[in-house]
C-alpha cells in the first residue's frame, strides 16, 4: 500500500471534527487557512464561525468596515492578515480565482495557502508546505538540515509532491496536516500510532525525537511594560495608534506610563503575561490619576472599548478589572 492511501485512510477514519472541513467554498477555506496561520484549531473555531456569521461571501467582506472587521479579528494577533484577506475579497469579489497561479496572486496568500485551497476546493494536485508538513517530511525523509534553509524547504516540497496522491490531493493535504498536529508533533511523536511509520526513514535511524532541525533560532527577549488605567467615572482613557504605525494601525491601547509623565501613579492593580514571536512581556497595570487628557487620547467605557479594535495586551489589562 502506498503512503498516500494509508495515510489517507487513516485520517478518514479519525480526523477531527473541523467546521472548514464541510465545505468546498473557496472563500471559506481561504477564511480558514488564513485563520489557521501560527493559530491552533481550537482557537480559530469561534473566530471562523463568528467571522463567516458577519461576512459569508467575499462580497460582504469586501464591503466591511475596517474597523469592524479588526474589531471581529480581535485577539487572534498578526492583524496584516485580516487586512490581507480583506483586500484578497476585493480582488476575488466579482470573480473568485480557480487555478494555483490566480490563487497565489491574492494579496497575502503565499505558496503554502494557495496550495491549500487549490487542492481542497478544486482538487488541484499541489502538496501544501506547512509547520506540520515540514516537520512530518524532514522525520520521513531524516533530512538532517536546517528547516529554516530555503534549500532545506525545497527538498522538502519536492518530497510532499512526491507523494502526493494526484486523484485526491485536498484529502492528501488534510491527512498531512492532521498527522503532524495530531501524532508527528514537536515533541514525543507518537510513532506507534503512525499510520505511515513504515516509511519513516527518521524513525528507522532512531532520529524521530531530533528532526526537524531548527538552527540560529532567536533567543526570547524580555520586557517589562508598565500600563496606567485612568478613569473619568464609568470611562477609561485610550490613545489610537495611527494609520501609519508598523503595528496594530488603528487600534485602541491603554496608555504606557512613559506616555503620561504628568499621571499620579496609585495602586497596582495586578500584572499579566503577553508573547509577540520572540517577545515576552510582563505588563504591570496601575491606577493612575490625571488632571487632563492630552491630545491624541480618547475616554472610552471599557466595554464600548471592546467593540472597537483593541489588542490583546489592553484586552488582558482591562480583565483584571472583574478579578
């Protein structure tokens, strides 16, 4: 038996239960992968299901607000790929693009996403090239080189299409993807439970627990951040990044305490953690007083703040308040 028909015979008989995976809508797939980008499955559920309950064809979002639309995308990070996938709607409004070529054209979608919905949606015959294919392939093929490698990448692309099964490549990609997160995962892959071990060359040499090879990766960085909660009765004081900004354009934050040296600094109310990739934040939140907002600062109800776009370390500070 090949390793494409075991494999996905094996993924049909125990792949979860995902909403994205009852459909054949190219948008809603597109939805999905973009979603799924460096975002476990069991967080994106909500998001996808919320998200297609506001926009249910690349129409509406096109149309959508964009503050709106960052305000539903709200606390699923990386905010370029909601503006991406909005501008990818404009563009696929009128006519959504059925080939690998028209696909990857999309604003934001690269190699790996347009595989994805070219094999699910049209039963085109690319090998997806993810985080979980990548580690499955290196431990398959015990390529010892580093993943991070572009020449590394492609012999491993070249290996997922070699075996990619041509006459059911969406099911092919999905078993790929279900098998890495599910069994052939960073640590401890359960080897036993593979349905394709057989053809393991890693697992042969006794290597599983070693691949894939990850070399140079950046050490995490720690930092401390100090936010002020200033009331004004049932109000909050927040400052809104501006259009230009290289992060989080046009959401709405808590202000850092370098940003009002003119604040009287009260008790703390508590402190919570936040990872950005390589970033480790400790955020300590206080009560601070101030005789007058600055320019740039608006009074918000923190609820009504959590309607508009508003990062998640704000999001974070604000729960302190029912604690």
């Amino acid at each position: 038996m090949k390793f494409s028909q075991r494999l996905i015979e094996w993924c049909e008989g125990v792949k979860r239960d995902l909403p994205w995976r009852h459909t054949s809508d190219p948008y809603r797939i597109l939805v999905s992968e973009v979603m799924l980008q460096q975002t476990r499955a069991s967080v994106v559920i909500p998001y996808y299901e919320r998200f297609l309950a506001s926009y249910p064809n690349a129409a509406a979002l096109a149309a959508a607000p964009e503050s709106e639309l960052l305000a539903m995308w709200s606390g699923l990070g990386y905010y370029s790929r909601a503006r991406n996938l909005q501008r990818a709607a404009r563009d696929a409004e009128s006519a959504f693009p059925s080939s690998y070529e028209g696909l990857r054209a999309l604003p934001g979608v690269g190699d790996y996403t347009a595989a994805a919905v070219a094999s699910i949606a049209f039963g085109l015959p690319h090998a997806v090239l993810d985080g979980n294919v990548v580690r499955t392939m290196a431990r398959v093929t015990n390529d010892a080189g580093d993943v991070r490698s572009p020449a590394v990448r492609r012999r491993l692309q070249q290996a997922a299409d070699a075996r990619l099964d041509h006459a059911r490549p969406g099911l092919f990609n999905q078993a790929m993807m279900e098998l890495g997160a599910t069994l052939c995962t960073p640590r401890k892959p359960q080897c036993l439970l593979c349905p394709v071990s057989a053809f393991c060359e890693g697992r042969k040499a006794g290597r599983q627990d070693q691949l894939p090879v990850k070399l140079g990766k950046a050490k995490p960085i720690d930092e401390a951040v100090t936010l002020l909660l200033v009331r004004r009765k049932e109000e909050a004081l927040f400052w809104l990044r501006p259009a230009d900004s290289a992060r989080l354009a046009g959401f709405h934050e808590l202000p850092e305490a370098s940003q009002l040296p003119q604040a009287t600094r009260g008790r703390l109310i508590g402190e919570v953690k936040h990872s950005i990739v390589n970033h480790r934040y400790t955020i300590a939140v206080y009560e601070a007083a101030l005789a007058k907002a600055p320019p740039g600062f608006v009074w918000l109800n923190p609820a009504e703040a959590l309607t508009q776009p508003i990062s998640t370390i704000a999001k974070k500070a604000l729960r302190l308040l029912s604690r």
